[in-house]
C-alpha cells in the first residue's frame, strides 16, 4: 500500500510555494519522495522557504519567476530541463481582491483574473505540453470553496475559482487519452499566514470555525495528503475531479 502512495523518481513543481498551503504541499511532496521545485515571484522568500524545509530534513529546489508573466512558460521548460522532465505540477498562485460588483474597477477584474484564471491555465497547458510525450503526468489546481460558493462583496475571486473547477473538467478530458491527469484541490479556511488576521481575532476566528463540521479553521499541514493522494498511483484513475479539503464546510450549507 505504501508504494501506491510513493513519489520517488518524480519531479514536482509547485507555484506559489514559499509559504502557506503550497509550501506544506511542496514539502509533502518531497517527502513521498519527488524531487520538488518550489516558486515564487521573491527569491530571497525562496530561498529562505528552503531553508526552513532543510531544517525539517526535507530538500526543495527554487525557481524564482512571476507565474502569471510572460516568462512562465519558459521558466517550467527551464526547470523540466534542469531535472530531466516534470511529472507532477501544482498550480497555487493566486491573488484575493475583495470588492463589490460595483466598486471593483475593470482593470482589477482582468488582473484578478489574469492572475487566478488565465495564468493557471497556461501554466496547466505548458506543463500538459512536457508530460504528454512521456505518457505520464498530474496536474493539480489549487481552487477554493469560494468557486461553488459565493459570498457577497467577492465576486471577481468567486467568478475565478469557479473558473478553474471547469478548467480541471476541460484538461482532464482532453489529456486523458495521454495519461495524464488533472485535479483540483478546494481548501476550506486554514490558519494560513494570509489568514492569520482573521484568525488572530477571536470573534471573526470563532465565526468561520462555527462554520465547519469540525468546529474549528485548518492547520496549513493538513492540505497535504490530498496532494500527495492525487500525485500518486492511488489515484491514477481519478481525473477532472475536485477534491474538497473544508472540514466540512460545504456539507453544513
């Protein structure tokens, strides 16, 4: 069983991986044995991400580059060529910008979504484009909650999110014929450094634990296994599905 479960001999490249749930997704990741390259847009962040993880004896490689630029492309072609190919790839970059329907300006939704949609997907289809000649890969998008659910005063984020829960849909079924996989991961709310001003107050903390059917917000290391279970053999015959990590959020509305 624990081989169904084994990353060893793959190579991993997580966006948005010098903090928070991509960064314990990374390092999941390593532990199960891939050989994982972290980004982010800030090297210095980088680097010192690394070394945190190296104190905790797990390795992680870095490659600095703004995953919603121009240079994306280019920069996971380097980083395939620099290990010798790309199995797995997580898609974690994103940005939050919570405004009415009527305040938020038209340049802030196409940079919202250029950022949390547009970008994803071209990233997805690069990586598509170096695991499809090996016959093998994964790929996993980090949605959220706020696609299937929508809450007033986000609608750009919302629209987003919802967005990448068809992309996964549209990549699994075209990259399906070439073995290779697509999946979303839907976090719930976790105790993230993002967070940590909500979760720092206790009224607003105990408003959105009241929310989940454990009663309480999620620790950054328990996203995870979901990441590691869609990365592995156990799941090569999941594809096109959003696995939802809320604490049971979602069954409570």
């Amino acid at each position: 069983m624990a081989d169904m479960f084994s990353l060893a001999g793959k190579v991993a490249l997580v966006t948005g991986a010098a903090r928070g749930l991509g960064y314990e997704i990374a390092k999941a990741l390593a532990r199960a044995g891939a050989d994982v390259t972290i980004n982010g847009r800030d090297a210095g962040r980088l680097a010192e991400a690394a070394r945190g993880a190296a104190r905790e004896a797990v390795t992680l490689d870095t490659a600095a580059f703004d995953a919603s630029g121009a240079e994306a492309a280019q920069a996971i072609e380097a980083v395939a060529a620099r290990r010798g190919r790309l199995d797995i790839f997580v898609s974690n970059v994103g940005v939050r910008n919570r405004k009415a329907l009527f305040d938020i300006s038209v340049e802030e939704i196409r940079e919202l979504l250029e950022a949390d949609l547009t970008g994803p997907f071209l990233l997805a289809r690069q990586a598509a484009a170096l695991m499809v000649p090996q016959r093998r890969g994964r790929i996993i998008l980090m949605t959220s909650i706020a696609g299937p659910f929508a809450h007033r005063g986000d609608v750009a984020y919302t629209t987003a999110k919802g967005g990448l829960a068809g992309l996964t849909k549209a990549l699994a079924v075209d990259l399906g014929p070439h073995n290779v996989t697509c999946n979303a991961i839907a976090p719930g709310f976790f105790a993230t450094e993002t967070n940590l001003p909500v979760f720092d107050d206790p009224q607003r903390s105990a408003y959105f634990a009241e929310r989940t059917a454990l009663g309480r917000w999620g620790q950054p290391h328990e996203i995870a296994g979901a990441a590691v279970f869609l990365a592995s053999d156990a799941a090569s015959f999941v594809t096109g599905h959003v696995l939802t990590v809320d604490g049971g959020t979602t069954s409570m509305f």
